[in-house]
C-alpha cells in the first residue's frame, strides 16, 4: 500500500513534468534551469544535513547542543540576511561572479569548522562564513537568474524544478553525510562535503548571460529603491513575509533537531539519515507538483493549503507511537509541504512586481524566512535543555502553521491565465 502511494505520487508530477518538456522548445531553458537545480541541490544538500553533526560535534567538543544549535541558528539567520544583499549585488555585477562567490565561501567555512573549539570560533565558520555562501548561491539568486532569462510562461514550472533541486540535494546528502559520519567521523564528513561542493563552480557560468529564450525578460522598469517603497506599502507583501517567517521556523527547527527527538525516541542514528533522505524525495514530487499547480490555481490558496497541511501532519505525530514507520510516514507527509512553499511564494513576489528586482524582493522575504529559521533551531535548543523535550516546540510550530494558513489566503493575486501553451 505504501509503496503503492508513493509511486502514484511520482508517477503523477514526473508526468506533469515530461508534458512540460514536451512543451518547451528551447533546450536553453532546460540548460538554464537544470544548472540552477543542481546548484541549488548542492547548496541546500550540504546545507540541510547540518543538524547531523550536532551530536557527534558536540561529544568532540563538549560545547554543549545549545550553543551548537545557537550557532546553526545564526547561520540560519545570515543565510537570510545575504540574499537581498546579494540579490542586489548580481544585478551589478552579474549572477555568475556573485554564485561563485558564494560557492567558495560555502566550500571555506565547512572546511574551517572543525578547526573551531569554541562557540564564537564555531559561530563565524558555520554560522557566518558557510552559511554565507549557502545563502548566495540559494533560492533568491538561482530563481532570480533564471526568471530574468526565460518566457513568462515557463517561469512557475521552472521554480518547481529549480526548487526540486533542493530537495533532490537533501535526498542524496542526508544518507550521505550518516554513512561518512559512521564511516570517517564527522570531521572527514564535513571535508568530503565541501569537496562535492566544487561540482557547482562550472554551473554557475551557464548563468552568466541571458538565453535566447529569456530574451523576452523584463529588464524595464522602476529602480530598486523605487520598488522597495512600493513593496514595503504592499499589505499583501507583508502577508507572504509573515507566512515565510512560520516556514522558516519550521525547516530550521526540524533540519537542526529532528536527528535529536529520534534520538530521544531511542531509535538508531540511520532512521535520522533515512528521515532527512525521505523528506527530501517527497518534497521533489511535492515542488514538481506545486509548480505545476500554481499554472492552474491561486497560488495564495496553494500556500494556505500547505500550511494547513503541515499543522495537521505535526498534531498526528505528536499522537503517533513514535515507530520507524511513524517517522518515515511523518517525513514523507512533511516533505511533500516541505519547500513546496517556495515557488507560489516566489510567484507571487513576480506577480506584485515583476521580475527586474525579483532576486532582491524574494530575498527579503527569504530574510523573513531566516529570522522565523533563527528561532526555530536556537529556541529548540533551548527547549531541550530546559525540558528534556522538544513538546513545546512542537505546539508553537503547529500553532504558527494554522497562523500562516490564515495569513495567505488575504493575499492579493489575479486568477491565473488556464489558455496557454508554451511556444
């Protein structure tokens, strides 16, 4: 039965997905998109199995996990800092120079980080240097080169692919980084990681100039500090911040201290690597999926039903015997929603303002995402040291997702066009 599942759910959005190759006639498109998915998988990937090393860090260290989770929780917030910054910043100097930039920043601070005994040490390598360069080369800048380089039409189902890159990312990472970590320790982990992170430097190159088919982009248009003051007057820009924030929360929350409750449920340190892996392959038919829909349907009712659908997933866990199959059951539901909340989001920032400053506007929004990040992984680690539990955590979790879901469907957005086809 399952099984069964599972393979309907693929089956469905890689059918959704071939109809749009089908559809596209410019194989520069695919260039375009697949290379900012597989920076985005590399990126995300290294940067979502982080909360992996928390327990092994730490019994090397003996700097405590709420220091740990502390400086994860400053990476958190940095990485949402940078990207605006960033964003603004490719738009002088171009996508290409800025992703390499960040690449290599990445690269550093996960080689550093073992060098670090101290929590500041361990704060400005994991949570300033490599979460710096993860942020670059992130969400703000791939899907901001990517809108300004193809058709209108085409831009929701390539922010599904693009943001499956992610999840791809965390899928092929996840048991990655648990088998290095069994096998090496984490410190080897850590370096291999890094090393698999020079794979994304020749992609980043691909996006270095507009593609024939992106030709059409809008490069007209206010300036940034024009469309800042329009933005920031935009009661429905506000919306997509504030529903950005709980995503924030969540992810962070669950990439830094989901290993940890497994733990605490007395399960073995491979249902952590298998959790993380399965959230990702969901969330690969869940943003392949939401692109798709978000051509069909409002994407504010799409984000509201995402939120709503991660509340009701955490109230089943917390009354779930907490089994294997419950936390391979409960990753698979959270992964479907998992960043599936990116592309109607980012949509919905181009819809309000069109794309010529989309890398800076969907940065802040990112930012928002981060600062919502911060509290998810340091309040938890709070949590657990305080109580023994993650209980609380999980309550204010569900209670900022029914929030969210509340907060989006006010959002204002035109009914999408249903007539076309691509060209």
């Amino acid at each position: 039965m399952g099984k069964d599942f599972v393979w309907f759910i693929l089956k469905a959005c890689f059918r959704n997905a071939l109809i749009n190759v089908r559809q596209s006639t410019s194989l520069s498109f695919w260039f375009i998109t697949l290379s900012a998915a597989i920076i985005l998988a590399i990126t995300q990937g290294a940067r979502q199995t982080t909360g992996m090393y928390v327990s092994p860090m730490n019994t090397d260290t003996g700097l405590g996990i709420a220091n740990i989770a502390f400086a994860m929780a400053v990476g958190q917030f940095v990485w949402g800092v940078v990207q605006p910054i960033a964003g603004a910043l490719a738009g002088r100097l171009g996508y290409a120079p800025m992703l390499t930039v960040g690449v290599l920043l990445m690269i550093l601070g996960s080689v550093i980080t073992p060098m670090m005994t101290t929590t500041l040490g361990l704060v400005i390598a994991l949570g300033v240097i490599q979460a710096a360069g993860a942020g670059i080369g992130s969400f703000s800048l791939l899907m901001g080169a990517v809108a300004n380089r193809i058709p209108a039409d085409k831009r929701p189902f390539a922010s599904g692919v693009v943001n499956a890159g992610s999840s791809l990312g965390q899928f092929i990472f996840a048991p990655i980084t648990a088998g290095l970590i069994a096998w090496v320790g984490w410190v080897k982990s850590l370096w291999s990681v890094a090393a698999i992170a020079l794979i994304a430097l020749p992609l980043v190159w691909i996006l270095r100039a507009p593609s024939q088919g992106g030709s059409t982009a809008v490069v007209e248009g206010p300036s940034l500090n024009e469309q800042l003051k329009i933005a920031v007057r935009d009661k429905s820009y506000w919306l997509l911040h504030a529903g950005f924030f709980t995503c924030g929360f969540h992810i962070a929350f669950l990439v830094t201290h989901l290993p940890t409750e497994i733990q605490l449920c007395d399960l073995s340190p491979k249902v952590s690597g298998d959790a993380l892996a399965i959230i990702g392959l969901f969330n690969i038919a869940g943003s392949l999926l939401i692109g798709w829909m978000a051509t069909r349907w409002r994407m504010r009712a799409l984000l509201a039903g995402l939120y709503a659908c991660r509340a009701i997933a955490i109230g089943l866990y917390l009354l779930a015997p907490k089994t294997p199959e419950t936390l391979y059951l409960f990753s698979a539901v959270i992964g479907l929603t998992w960043l599936a909340t990116v592309p109607p989001t980012a949509g919905l920032v181009s819809k309000l303002f069109g794309v010529k400053h989309l890398a800076t506007l969907f940065g802040l929004t990112l930012l928002s995402h981060q600062i919502g990040g911060f509290l998810g992984a340091w309040l938890g680690g709070i949590a657990i040291d305080a109580t023994g539990t993650y209980h609380w955590m999980w309550y204010a979790d569900m209670a900022l997702a029914l929030l969210a879901a509340a907060a989006s469907l006010p959002v204002r957005e035109a009914a999408p066009k249903l007539t076309a086809a691509p060209a």
